[in-house]
C-alpha cells in the first residue's frame, strides 16, 4: 500500500515548500540551501567562521586548518561558500557574512524536511566536522570508516530517503518487478531490502549487496514481519547476500546475465570507480534487464555545496545528468529517463 | 613479596572494585599478578574485618587449585595451592564452583557445568544441581523430560548449561542457545562470571526477543579479547544505543577487555542493551577488537 502514498507524499512535499518559501523551490535549490547548510555548520564547527571575520587569504585559511593536503577541496569549500553568500570574497581575501550565515540557517530551519530530525544536519553538527578536517589533512574515508558509517546508519532510518526508495520502486514498475531477481547494491543496514521485499509482497528473489562486509553482516540481522511472523532476512530463502569490491578491481561475484534488476539508491556519488560499477551492473543484468538509480545529479558542471560535502564527508561527487547518461550509454544502457534529476531508470541492450 | 591495590573504577565499574594483587604459588614455584573484581558488598565486608583471611580467591592452576586469602587490610594472609581431588575408580566426585564475580540473579533456572574438572555453578539453579549433573555426563546437546518439566542440555567440548525450559520460549530459542554455548571459548564455564551473566540476560530477555541469543553469540565470541572504544562517536551518537549504554561505554578508558564491560553493566536491562547492539556498535567500527 505504501507505493499508493508517494504521490500523495510528494505533493505534501510541494505544499510544504511552498507555505514555508513562499513557492515552489526545484530540487537543486532545495540541495544548495541544505548542503549549504551543512557547510556552514562544519566551517562553524571547526572555528573557520570566527577565524573569517577579519578578511584571510587562502594561504592562511590554510595555515588555520593546518597540515592540509587537499588543497582542491579546501578551494572548493570556500568557492561554494561565497556562492552560497556565507561568505564574502575579494582582494583582501576571505570573509564571513553573519547576514548571509543567518540567512542560510533561517532557511534551512524552513524547509526541515518533512519536520523529522534531519539526520546529517545532526551529523554536521556532531562528528562530521572532525572528518572534514581529516579529508583536508588527507586521510580517505569510506563507509568503513566509523562516522560515515554511522551517516549511513542514520540514512537508513531517514524519511525522506525511505520516500526517494519507493519513488525509485515505483519507477521501476512494481508488476514488471514481482517474481524478477533483484539486486540491491547498497543494501546497507537492511532497510533497503526490507523495504523492497514489502513493495514486492515478498515476490521476488533478492540479492542483497553492499561494499563492506560489516554493513552486509548488519543488513543479514535486519528483522521483517512475514505473514505476521518476526524473522531475520538472513532467514528467507528468497533472501542472498554479497559484499562487493567498490573498486571493481574483482568482478562482482555473480554470474553474467544473472538478474532481473538492478536497484542502487544514494550509493554512486560516494566511488570514483562509479563507470566500473555501471560496467558491472550491465554485465550481471540480462538483456532487457532494468536498472534503476537513486543519485543527485547537477544541471550544469559547476562545483556545487553538494559536491564539496561529499568530499568532506568522505565521498566522491555529484555527476551532472548528462555525465550520467554517457556512463550509462558506454556501459550499454538505453531507454535511459532521468526524473528530477535523482531518479534514473534505464534498460540493458 | 606481595602486594595489594584496591581500586574504585570511577563510573564503570560503578559499585564494583578491582583488586590487584601479586601472589607467589608454591607449587608451581612462580609469581603470579592477578586482578579480581568483589562487589560492594563483599568490600564491605572486607574493610568490617581485621585481620584473617576474609575473603578467597582460587585460581586455576592446571595441576592445583591456587587459594588466595586478604584480610581487611587488603593484605595476602595465606596462599595455598590445594592438589586436584583424585576420585577414586567408580566414584564422581563433583565441586561446587562459585565464579569469582557475582552473578545476576536470575528468575531462570541455568546450572553450570564442566564435565573435566568436575565442577559446578548453581548460583542461579533451584533444584538439587547434584540430580541433574548426570544429564551433563554424556557431553551431548539434549532435551531430556524431568517430572513432567523440560530440560534443555547445551553441551560443547567439556562445557554444559542445563537449563529449565520456560514456556514463554520458543522451540527455537534451544538452538540459539546452544549455538551461544557453542561460541564460548573460555576453558571453564562454571567459573566465568561474564559468561554466566551473559547467557543469564539471554534467558531472562527470550520470551521478548527470540533473536536475542543470537545477537549475544558475538559478544560471547569476543569474550578474552580487548577492544577500543571510539569515545567521540559514542559521545556524539545521539539515540540508537541508549543513555545507560553510552554512558557504560564512554565511562571505559578508550581500550577495555570484553569480559570487562560485561561484567561493568550494571542490571539485566543494561547487559540486553549491551547484546542486543554490540554486533552494530562494532559494524560501525565504534568498537574494534585490538587483540
């Protein structure tokens, strides 16, 4: 039943915005405001804000963070931070703008999605900084590290990510996908399959996949009610799991033209390998097969907030769409339909 | 020359004080340090009396048992190293044990039991242990009927637990509970205090959550091993595991042995919280085994 919801969610979604901002604001705005948001908590956070009210140079923003290796980040970090008017920028170099900060936060306070804890904001404001100091200093990090483990943890309890999940479900078509082989790359803490295995009635053959085996150890436990019972998905006999190298360097261990569909939600823009991924996604689906993606992609190539707290919270980027469609052609995908920029559906040659 | 340090732990081990203490054994002609833990209870008796050994300490030593008394003072009064008992041909002789840490108190019925050295616990066992230690003798996983009542054995090398059934269990609550038995790899399990409180907690938590001696079965397995605390992310999680817990786990000095926490939790409640998210905690890398 749920599936019937999304329409009616998203219209709430609509509505929200619009009592709160006075119209209609498009994904990407709704994106910039938030990860905007996002920035300004961690340069708050780790005292960038308060070091930024006389005018810096970059050479001494630097100098203030110290020991940064990423040098291109930083740059970006600032670049977006001016576009996004928390800071000012001119000969004299770098610096805060209260009004700006303000502004930004005041809206962010607006647009609170759906009135539930934004889970990264409390992210933000908590452990994240901390890991954006080390990205800067160097350090890689990757959902095995601790706190982007716990983000993902947080996302998989998220409301508005448990919508995005049925959107995409409902793109895909639920007829088309009972009774199929689904993959689900970035099962991460079980909510994911669980929530296919309920859209689909249990009517399907899943394979539960993620990056690390402790998130794959973690979704196995993930507790579902069947016909009123309470088991475990490790449980299910219509249930696998595989843990898969992110880096492609081994092939996904699923035998060519071996699922129906293949189902990735809010996974992509955290690898840099995100090419060999689709690659690999073509190989295993049969001719025909669906893919269907959850990512952010941009309109244009610009660097964006989104992009710059992906780097600093471990990931990788945001593509744009058509960046996007040309992986997914090379990987010999067609039929390709992107929705509002997030949602991707596309069919195996 | 022996020593003797008592500490409060601050915040973990809450009403728990550790002893530390270095003790010469006769027998095996070595020095040994050690490090207990008594409850409030038992240092209060402790500090109440003067001198004579007030309270004993057995460790095992393999060919002996090694008896360690202190006196109020918190001084070695008398070590002992006292020879296995050797029963004669025909005759079983069983040692009730008594762990060196208290156990919960359980509503359940758990006894115990290592078939090799011949000992016991029946800390929380109502009947009469000595009638039930021949369902242990053959080392076999059972269900065995006793009076009408039903007894599950859950045997692995040496180590059994009999366990009265409740009926608020369900029947697949006996294999997660022998799967919990089997993952302990401890030598004795009459005499493991964290063992006991773990297994405890699953009983007294089974009729809610049949999962639960499952999710324990990684806690268990980590018994003996050390591990590192994030303190940070523990600090700064803010709901999924609990004030109770967080407070536990950001009280422990960055690297803590498992046997440790366990044995710091303060209730049942606190120990299921302590089961039921050790497996996530440690998917999230918040906690790493180091050894």
């Amino acid at each position: 039943m749920c599936h019937l919801l999304v329409p009616f969610l998203m219209l709430r979604l609509y509505y929200k915005t619009r009592e709160r901002l006075g119209r209609f604001w498009s994904a990407e705005e709704l994106a910039q405001i938030t990860y905007t948001s996002y920035l300004t908590l961690i340069m708050e956070k780790i005292g960038l804000l308060s070091f930024l009210e006389d005018p810096r140079s970059f050479e001494e923003v630097k100098e203030f963070v110290g020991g940064v290796r990423r040098e291109d980040v930083l740059r970006k970090l600032l670049e977006v931070a001016v576009k996004g008017g928390v800071l000012q920028a001119d000969e004299d170099g770098f610096k805060v703008d209260r009004s700006g900060v303000a502004r930004v936060k005041a809206l962010k306070g607006q647009i609170d999605y759906f009135e539930d804890e934004d889970v990264v904001y409390r992210a933000a404001e908590t452990y994240l900084p901390k890991t954006a100091v080390e990205v800067l200093k160097g350090a890689e990090k990757d959902r095995s590290s601790p706190e982007v483990a716990l983000t993902y943890y947080w996302h998989d309890k998220s409301s508005i990510f448990k919508l995005g999940r049925e959107m995409l479900l409902v793109m895909g078509g639920k007829g088309r996908l009972r009774g199929k082989t689904v993959l689900d790359v970035g099962c991460r803490f079980g909510t994911e399959p669980a929530l296919i295995l309920e859209f689909l009635d249990y009517d399907c053959r899943l394979i539960a996949a993620d990056f690390y085996p402790q998130v794959v150890d973690e979704c196995m436990q993930k507790e579902v009610n069947v016909n009123g019972e309470v088991r475990r998905l490790f449980e299910l006999e219509n249930v696998s799991f595989v843990t898969l190298d992110p880096y492609v360097k081994e092939k996904f261990p699923l035998e060519d033209a071996s699922v129906d569909v293949v189902y990735t939600f809010q996974v992509l823009q955290w690898y840099s390998s995100v090419q060999r991924i689709i690659e690999e996604f073509s190989r295993v689906l049969k001719r025909g097969g669906i893919l269907l993606v959850g990512i952010p992609l941009k309109k244009t190539d610009e660097v964006t907030a989104q992009d710059v707290f992906y780097a600093l919270a471990g990931g990788y980027r945001g593509f744009t769409v058509e960046e996007f469609k040309k992986m997914l052609k090379r990987a010999g995908f067609t039929k390709i339909q992107i929705f509002r920029s997030s949602f991707v559906v596309a069919r195996k040659k | 020359m022996t020593f003797i340090m008592l500490i409060k732990s601050v915040g973990l081990m809450g009403e728990t004080f550790q002893l530390s203490f270095a003790v010469f054994c006769p027998a095996c002609n070595e020095s040994y340090n050690y490090k207990v833990f008594i409850d409030k209870e038992k240092y209060r008796l402790l500090q109440e009396k003067e001198v004579g050994g007030v309270v004993s300490f057995f460790f095992d030593h393999r060919s002996h048992l090694l008896e360690v008394s202190l006196n109020g003072k918190g001084d070695v009064v008398e070590v002992k190293a006292v020879p296995w008992m050797q029963a004669p041909e025909g005759v079983t002789v069983w040692r009730r044990e008594t762990p060196y840490f208290p156990v919960l108190s359980s509503s359940f019925d758990a006894l115990f039991i290592n078939r090799r050295r011949r000992v016991y616990c029946d800390v929380n066992w109502r009947d009469d242990a000595l009638s039930f230690i021949p369902l242990a003798e053959g080392g076999r996983t059972a269900k065995y009927i006793v009076d009408g009542r039903e007894y599950w054995v859950l045997a692995h090398g040496d180590n059994v637990v009999v366990v009265k059934r409740s009926e608020l269990w369900r029947d697949e609550v006996f294999n997660r509970l022998a799967v919990l038995v089997r993952e302990f790899r401890g030598s004795n399990v009459s005499a493991d205090p964290a063992f006991q409180r773990i297994f405890l907690s699953v009983l007294e938590a089974s009729a809610d959550d049949p999962y639960i001696a499952l999710d324990a079965t990684r806690l268990v397995g980590d018994l003996g091993k050390t591990v590192s605390i994030n303190l940070d992310l523990v600090m700064l999680s803010p709901v999924p595991f609990g004030g109770e817990l967080v407070e536990l786990l950001s009280s422990v000095d960055y690297e803590a042995a498992v046997d440790f926490l366990v044995l710091s939790a303060s209730g049942i409640r606190e120990m299921v919280k302590l089961l039921k998210t050790y497996r996530l905690l440690k998917n999230l890398n918040i906690i790493k085994v180091v050894e």
